[in-house]
C-alpha cells in the first residue's frame, strides 16, 4: 500500500468513525496520559474506555476480542482498588519491579500467549495468530505491572505497542495505528516521568 492509497484509507475512517469510537479512543489516550502522571483516574477513563470497546467489538461480532477487553477490565478494577488503597495508606509505590515480579510479568506474556496462540490457531479465522497473541500477551504482563505501579509496565505495554502498530497497519486501521503511535511516545515519557518520581524519593530518603 502506498501513502496515497493510505492516506485516502485513513480520511475514509475517519469519515466513518462512529461517536462512540471517538469516545473509545478519547478516554483511552486519556487514560495513558493520567498514568503517565501518576494519577489514580487513569482507572475510571480506562474503564470507561474499555467498556465502550467492548460495545463496539460486540456490534461487530468480535467475539474474540471482546473476551480480552474483559481481562482488561478485571485488571483495571483490580489496579483501581489497589492504587486506592496504597493512597489511603499514604505509600508511594512507583518502583522497580522485584526480581519476582519480574519473573511474574514474563511468565503471563509467555504463557499467555501460547494460550491466546492456540486459541487463535484452532477456533478463529485469524490471519496472524503469532502477532496477535504477542501483543495480547505482553499487554497483559503491562497491566499488571501497572497496577502494581512498577516502571516496567511501560517497556511491556512499548514491546506490546512496536508490534501493534505494523499490525493495525496491515489490518487497515490508520486510525488505530496512528492512536497506538501516539501512545507509544507517550509510554516513553511515562516511563522518564516515573523513574524521575523514583529518584526524588529516593533523594528525600537520603
């Protein structure tokens, strides 16, 4: 695909875009940004977000997919009652993540994906199992280290987007790829942003 006939693909989305995906996209971008600062709001839009999501996939009948935006709202249910309860009990938790946790985050990209792998493979019609398990997957570890506020959830969540963005390029979402972009440079500054957070409390400790 050339960019003319790219170009001309992404102002036919566009055009197309229903008012409920322009509020999917909206409160999802919104919710990034709000982990980037740390904030405790990134729940509610995330979950607002994803339950739109889910509303769309089901018009559409990806049945599939709507199944792992339930993951992810499980996971932002679980986040928003763990970040509140750390406020409440007045600790900072943006930190490193243990050599445990770690060793967690990587056993859900893996076997999460051979399941979503084998799932894909043997009961849909999906072109790119392999793709699509490894984005699924390696999101799945980043959530959960997010709710753990640990800083590595933005280098799972950027290994996730990399491979997103070709992905929904090669599916025809301009408009999809280009929101994944946008996040993905947003991840990067999340990241900064933390590891900044970390090094000041560690300079009030010393």
């Amino acid at each position: 695909m050339n960019f003319q006939e790219w170009f001309r693909l992404f102002q036919e989305q566009i055009l197309r875009t229903s008012i409920v995906e322009w509020l999917a996209v909206g409160f999802g971008i919104s919710e990034v940004l709000l982990a980037k600062k740390n904030n405790i709001w990134l729940y509610p839009t995330g979950i607002i977000s994803i339950l739109l999501y889910m509303f769309l996939l089901l018009d559409v009948k990806l049945y599939a997919e709507m199944l792992l935006n339930i993951y992810y709202l499980v996971m932002s249910v679980y986040g928003w009652i763990i970040w509140k309860k750390r406020k409440v009990d007045g600790e900072n938790q943006v930190s490193w993540s243990t050599n445990r946790e770690l060793l967690i985050a990587v056993l859900i990209s893996v076997l999460g994906f051979f399941i979503l792998y084998f799932a894909l493979r043997n009961h849909t019609d999906s072109d790119v199992p392999i793709l699509d398990a490894f984005v699924s997957s390696v999101a799945w570890a980043g959530m959960w280290l997010l709710a753990k506020r640990r800083i590595e959830n933005w280098i799972f969540l950027n290994i996730s987007n990399i491979v997103a963005i070709p992905l929904l390029f090669h599916k025809k979402l301009p408009l999809l790829a280009c929101q994944t972009m946008f996040l993905f440079i947003v991840a990067i500054f999340g990241f900064l942003e933390w590891k900044k957070i970390i090094g000041k409390r560690k300079l009030s400790i010393i």
